[in-house]
C-alpha cells in the first residue's frame, strides 16, 4: 500500500473566543497520490477549518490543541513560517471559493498568473508567461492571449474560476485544496469547472481535497470522502460506500434530506431530531473522556 | 465563518433577551475614550455654564500694572493668575473658561443646524433620485465650488458680527458636508432588501425614508456631528482670529490666538493657552463621536 | 376551470439607467421577452433559471415591485400592471415575498417584535399593540421560533432563525400569494429541507399560491406542481414538473438538468453532454 501523500492525524482544534469549545475533534484522515478526497459537511461541520490548517491560515481564534498534519514527512503544524511559506507556495495550493474577491481587481490577469512561477521557481518574466499562457490553454480559456492582458472584471464568473484552476496547478503542487469552487457558479459552468478540475487534476497526478456540502458533487468526482459533523468524523471510505451503502445514520439521514430532481415530488425530510441527537451524543461522550484524561 | 454555528441556535434560544438600554450604556462606559472624551466635553459645558462662578477674575477687567505676567511656577508669576495675563493685564485662565461659552454654543447649535438642513436634503435626494436628486447634488456641487472661509466673511458682514451670524455661516456652508454623506449613505440602504421588504408589506415612501433608512443612517450621521462639532469650533476661532466673530469684548479662543500671536515673544502663554483648549477640545469631540457610535450601534456591539 | 390567481400575459420588462439631469437616458435593455405565466389558487410553481436569466425580474413584476413596459399582469381578475403605489397598497397585504438573504432583509436596527408587528398595525388587521404581539407570538410559533426572538436584533439570531422570521413576516398578514426569491440558496442540505417542509406545511393550512424562483432544479422538483424554465428572458419550456423533468423538450432544459450531479455513482455523468444541446 503506498504511503499517503497527507496525513492528517488526531486533529483537535478549539475556538478561543468561544471559551474554547472545540471545533475539531480528532479528526484523521489519508489521502493517497492523485487521489481525489471530499471532505464534505454542513456549514459549521468544520471542513473549512481543516483546510485552513493544512493551509496554515487558521483564524487567529482557532487554536489546534493536538494532531499532526504529515505532508512529504513533515509535520504541517510544526513548520516555521518560512519554511512553511516556501512549502505551501510550492507544493500545496488552493482554488478559492469566490472567484471574484480571490482575484487582485487592480492587477491584469497575467501577472497575477505569474507570480508565483516567479517567485517559487525563479523563472524568468518571458518562461513564466509563455507557462502562463500554456496554462489557460489546459483550461480551455478561449482567446488566452488577451486574457493574460484582461483585467478579473473583464471576465465572467466561470472564466474567473478557470483562471484561479490555472494559478492553482502552475506550480505542480502536490496537493490541491478546492474550497467550494463552484459553489459561486451557475449550473452549467458548474459542470464545467468540475471536469476540468478532474482533467487537470487527472493530467498531473495532484491530489485533490474538495471542500463541499453537495452529495451530489462528492458522488461525481470524489474517490473517497470524509463526512463531518461538529468537528467529528461521523463516516470516512470510499464516495461508492458511502453513497450507495452508508453506514453511520447520519449519512443516511443526510442522503434521505437531498432534494433530487429525477425523483417525483418527494416530502424532503430533514434529518430527524432522533439522529441528530445520537450524533450529538456521539459528540458529547467524545469531549467527556477527552476532558478526564485531562 | 462560524465554526460553532451549530452550538448557537440553541444558546440563541435559551437566553434571556439583553436589556438594550442598559447594554448601550454600559458598552459607553466600557470604552476609555468615551470615558475621557465625555468627561472632558461635560466638563467644558459645567465651566461655560457656571463661568462667573468659577472664573477667578472678570476677563474684561484690565490691569495693565499686571500685564504679561507669566504663568504659575515661572519667575514673575503671580499667584492669582494661574495661566498668566495677556499684554492689558487680563487673566488668561478667565478668559478662557469664558471662552468656552462662544465655543460650545457654536459647536452644538451650529453643527445641529448644519446636520438638519443636510440630512433632510440628503435624505431626499438619496431615495426619491430623479429630479429631486439633481437638484439637490448640483446644489451642492455649486455651493461647494465657493470658498468656504470668504463665504463665510460675507455672511458675517451681511448678518453683522454675533454669535448668531457664526451659527448661520458654519450652518449654511458646511451642509453640504452632510448632504453628500447622507445622500451616498441613503443611496446604499435604499438598495438593501428590507427596503424592498417594506414596499412588499405595503408600507409608503415617506414612512419607509424615516421609519426604515434614517436608522440605519443615523451611525454614520453622529459620527458625523461630533466632527462637525469639532469643525464648528475651529471656524469659529478662525473667524474670531480675524476679528468677525463676535465682538471684541466678549473672549473668545480665536480673538485670545489673535492677540497672543501679535504678542507671542513676550508672552507665549496668551497664545499658547487657547491653542491647546482648542486642540483638546476638538479631540475630544472626534473621540466622543467615534466612541458613541461603537456603542449605541446595536449592530457593532456584537 | 377557475380563474388563475395571477395570471401574467406577454410581460416584457426592460431596465432603463438612472437618468441623469441634462443627460440623453440610455437605452433600456430588455431583461423579459414576452413571458406568459399563470398560477392556481393553492397552486405552487417553480420558476427557474441560471443567473441572467429573468427569473428574479419576473418574481417582482409578478408582486408588482417593477412595472412591465408592454404586456398584463392581473392578481385574482383586477389588473396591477399600472397601478400607482397608493392603488396597490390594499393588494399588498394579499401578496408577500420572502427574500434570499435574511440578513439583509431584515432591517438591522429593528428588533424582530418591530418588524414582525409594524405590518399587523399598518393595515389595520389588529387594534392594537398588545393584539398584535399575540397574533406575532402565534405566527413565531408556527415557524418553530421562540418568544424571546422578538426582544432580538438580527444579528442576534443565526441565519436558519433569520431564514423563518422572513418566512413568519410573509405570512403574518395571511396572504394568498408568496414569493419565495432562492430562499434556499447557500443554506445546509438539512436546514434546506427543514425551511421547504415547513414552507409545504404553511402552504396546505393556508391554502397558499406560491412562486419558488430557484436555480436549483432539485428543489423545484420536491415542492412545485408546475414547473417555467427561462432562458435569457423567455419561458422555453413549462409544464407540470414530473413531465418536463422526466421528459424534457427543450435543447436548454435537458442541459440545465444534465448538469446537476446527483448523489448517485454514475461514472458517465462528468464527461457526458446533454442530449442533443449545445456546448
């Protein structure tokens, strides 16, 4: 079995300005070479506070109070910021949600793509462009040229989220974390962003961890998946389990609640107070025999 | 992003409502600068209104065997006169407690005339947009094309020197100021849903203006206010400095700079004294508003 | 047949720029082509559309927030299309709107008791404060809220409570019509249904007409009898919903529904296209 690319183990976080309480609890979790991992939750879950770890832009009220994050056999966690810059810059990147707001309004386009080629990979202005345009050209960009000139208003949400793709994979990262991207998209292009996310992924064998809260986006394009409810893991394995045969009750009851439009006028149940409470419950005996071992 | 949203409903639901009075004033006084600030403005409108108490000496009265005389802890001071004398043996320290009476009566009238006249123009201008808009934006473009300082001199010389003639110039110049901050400000609220929310229950226009958008205006108006008040006094000092305030008997802090400057050499506390009234004072005003806001918006009290 | 409830007739609505004084208007640019659209009493009727596509400029001509430049509009037989504000002021208590984001549309500096109760007394459905309170306290508690909500400011409140205090001040008044504009946008798989049921609920006791614009062509399946897709400012298809879902027609219709991944293992569906659309 290969060894895992990320490794993320016993995770605990705790929100300071909430008079700790915790927001992660000891959460593992593998993901292997060109694996495509969804870590899907309910807003609150704590998904994005997992990545913001891996990324190392945690807010400063959340403080981890155990775990390590293994990236290339090192401990994410307990880098210094200069090391942990020089890694994260090279070998991890991030599509951002809202491409609009993650895109700099008053620099074009080109230059925002080569920045981090220049900077990481010391290429010269004239190699770091031409990479550039190869770039928005493995994104079907239409026209790249004048798109590398274009300034982010100029272009349309899908066009933004391409150009955010392309910035994410011009580094050759290892790993990719993709936050919801398209979550700010209309339909059509949101099929569009995932498979080109998938292609480009495909092409250079990066690992991918997908925020989401859509079931229906971890069956599609995740290999495995890791399902969080108040900072726990409630279910992990692979999307085909998971979707076709969950175990944990929540899943379950998470599956029943999605609306699904090939599906005649169903009465949407949202996930009965009976699951919630045993989760809770799960949750609850969690910090218990954490807080008696002191 | 909250991580612990889940744990909120329930806390949400389970506590008692805050008391949102004594939550205002308590967030007031939690804030050092409000604490200062307030204080120091309480302090200024305690000594206008109880000036011939609590000055020592008649700031009219002249002495002019005690002129010049330094300030208390220098060589040649005099005991009575704290902050020294000016050059006609006036007692500094008096004439700038009496000063404070010309100096808060134009703050508070001049900047409430000022914030009137604009809010309502701005008010207007911002939600109904259209003709009443054009009007009221060229208006301002217009007015504020003209040079504030001898727009002003040409009011006081109309109106003739006077507390009152002050009041109207800073009031008839600087509503623009407001004008322009309320119109924007109206502008982006009437954008907001719960306008719209308020049109769909049924609700007119004007009834939707104030009872909707005024409060939600009204931050950004007293800070507003309090920097107006702050201006106010500035001009003031600036029209007395050149002699059209009021007249020359009553002192004020700019007739008090204007006097001191001509003897600066000689006695630099007759100029320095109102200097630092005036820069406290105008701080303390820029304070107090930026700390009022913090505390009586319920929405940044979070 | 009875006569529909809202009946909309080759709406077209175009959206001139804020006119400049001494300034030539720029031209209007058309945003609905002609849009016919019906609703039945206690009928609930999804329309749907990607962003661009009419659907939340359709919803407010429908309650008569924007005036149509051509084309009918009439709720229960009289005519809304050209009333004045005052003429519609009675219609509106008869037909409400619950908005997208609730924080937005919720005044923040109103306590939720304000908000709730101000409506009650504008159109005289209560006598008094003290009336009005009961009636609010009894909506609040048909949405699942506490009393206590009513002391609160907005950000008081998390967004699934804010969520049902704009359902509760939709129906305070008892209308006959809602519009509900993606009210379940951006919310949990979970706090989605709990909003929809309760939605369905207030629907049958209140025998309500409804208008859900979503883009999320799931949702619309779950809750509308009928179902108006717009393109670009034209219906291109509509009909009852187990008809054009399972049976699309149109080239559009089968691509906006080709693209939603459903929550099923189908290693066709990412490379797939629509049948028969354009790329």
């Amino acid at each position: 079995m290969s060894e895992a690319l990320l490794s993320v183990a016993h995770l605990s976080a705790v929100s300071t300005r909430d008079g700790n309480a915790p927001v992660l609890r000891d959460v593992s979790l593998r993901v292997a070479r060109g694996e495509v991992h969804g870590l899907v939750g309910e807003s609150g879950a704590g998904k994005s506070t997992i990545a913001k770890a891996i990324l190392g832009i945690l807010p400063g009220g959340i403080r981890i109070t155990q775990g390590t994050i293994m990236l290339g056999g090192r401990d994410l966690l307990t880098l210094e910021a200069h090391e942990r810059r020089r890694l994260l810059g090279a070998e991890v990147a991030l599509i951002p949600q809202d491409p609009l707001t993650a895109l700099n309004p008053a620099r074009r386009i080109g230059a925002q793509l080569t920045d981090g080629l220049r900077l990481w990979r010391g290429v010269s202005a004239r190699a770091a462009e031409t990479r550039a345009l190869a770039l928005l050209n493995d994104v079907q960009m239409r026209e790249p040229a004048r798109v590398m000139r274009a300034y982010p208003h100029e272009l349309s949400g899908g066009m933004r989220q391409r150009v955010l793709i392309a910035a994410a994979f011009a580094l050759d990262p290892k790993l990719v974390i993709a936050d919801e991207p398209t979550t700010a998209l209309d339909t059509t292009v949101q099929k569009q962003i995932l498979r080109l996310i998938r292609a480009m992924q495909e092409r250079h064998g990066t690992s991918v961890i997908f925020v989401t809260h859509n079931l229906g986006v971890v069956a599609q394009i995740c290999d495995r998946a890791t399902l969080l409810y108040m900072g726990k893991v409630m279910e992990q394995g692979a999307t085909r389990e998971l979707i076709e045969a969950p175990h944990h009750p929540y899943t379950q009851a998470l599956m029943a609640a999605c609306p699904r439009y090939d599906r005649p006028g169903q009465e949407l149940e949202p996930i009965p107070d009976a699951v919630l409470a045993a989760c809770r419950a799960e949750v609850i005996a969690f910090d218990r025999a954490g807080a008696s071992h002191g | 992003m909250a991580e612990v949203a889940l744990n909120h409903d329930a806390a949400v639901a389970a506590g008692p409502p805050k008391h949102r009075r004594r939550g205002a004033a308590r967030a007031l006084l939690a804030q050092p600068k409000v604490v200062f600030a307030g204080g120091f403005i309480l302090f200024l409108i305690l000594l206008a209104l109880i000036a011939p108490l609590i000055a020592p000496h008649d700031p009219l009265d002249q002495d002019l065997l005690s002129g010049t005389l330094p300030p208390a802890g220098f060589t040649g001071a005099q005991a009575s006169y704290w902050l020294g004398t000016d050059d006609l043996g006036r007692d500094v320290l008096s004439r700038l407690i009496y000063g404070t009476r010309v100096a808060l009566t134009v703050a508070f009238v001049a900047a409430a005339a000022a914030a009137l006249l604009g809010t309502v123009l701005g008010l207007f201008a911002g939600f109904y947009g259209g003709a009443v808009d054009a009007i009221v934006s060229r208006l301002v473009e217009i007015w504020m094309a003209f040079p504030p300082v001898l727009l002003s001199i040409l009011i006081v010389a109309i109106m003739g020197s006077g507390v009152t003639s002050v009041i109207v110039a800073i009031a008839i110049i600087d509503w623009t100021r407001f004008a322009r901050v309320v119109r924007a400000e109206t502008m982006a609220q009437a954008k907001a849903d719960y306008v719209v929310a308020a049109r769909v229950l049924g609700f007119g226009r004007l009834a939707i203006l104030f009872r909707e958008i005024l409060p939600n205006v009204a931050p950004v108006l007293l800070a507003l206010v309090t920097l107006e008040m702050g201006i106010a006094v500035i001009v003031e000092a600036i029209l007395s400095f050149v002699g059209l305030s009021v007249s020359s008997d009553t002192p004020t802090w700019g007739g008090m700079i204007a006097q001191g400057r001509q003897i600066i050499y000689q006695a630099w506390w007759v100029f320095a004294a109102p200097l630092a009234a005036l820069f406290a004072t105008v701080l303390a005003f820029n304070q107090l508003g930026d700390g009022l806001r913090r505390a009586l918006d319920p929405v940044m009290q979070r | 047949m009875a006569e529909a409830l809202i009946d909309a007739r080759a709406v077209v609505v175009a959206y001139t720029a804020r006119r400049q004084f001494l300034s030539t208007a720029a031209p209007a640019r058309p945003v609905l082509h002609g849009v016919y659209l019906t609703i039945a009493r206690g009928e609930t009727v999804g329309i749907v559309g990607e962003s661009g596509s009419g659907k939340t400029t359709l919803g407010r001509a429908l309650i008569g927030l924007l005036r149509p430049v051509s084309g009918s509009i009439h709720f229960d037989g009289s005519e809304i299309t050209d009333r004045t504000e005052a003429a519609m002021r009675p219609l509106r208590r008869r037909m409400q709107m619950i908005f997208q984001d609730p924080m937005s549309s919720l005044n923040p500096r109103r306590t939720i008791g304000r908000t709730l109760m101000a409506p009650l007394l504008l159109h005289g459905l209560v006598d008094d404060h003290a009336a009005a309170r009961r009636r609010v306290e009894k909506t609040l508690e048909r949405v699942g809220l506490p009393a206590n909500v009513l002391a609160r400011y907005p950000h008081e409140l998390s967004g699934g409570q804010r969520q049902r205090v704009g359902i509760a001040r939709a129906v305070v008044l008892e209308p006959d019509f809602v519009l509900a504009d993606e009210i379940v946008s951006g919310l949990d798989v979970s706090t989605q249904a709990q909003v929809l049921k309760l939605l369905g609920e207030l629907k049958r006791e209140m025998n309500l007409s409804m208008a859900l614009i979503s883009h999320d062509l799931s949702v619309v399946r779950a809750v509308c009898d009928r179902v108006y897709v717009l393109s670009q400012g034209r219906v291109v298809e509509q009909g009852r919903c187990d008809l054009v879902f399972d049976h699309p027609q149109d080239a559009y219709t089968r691509t906006l529904l080709d693209a939603i991944p459903l929550p099923v293992i189908d290693p066709t569906w990412l490379d797939r296209q629509a049948p028969g659309a354009a790329t």
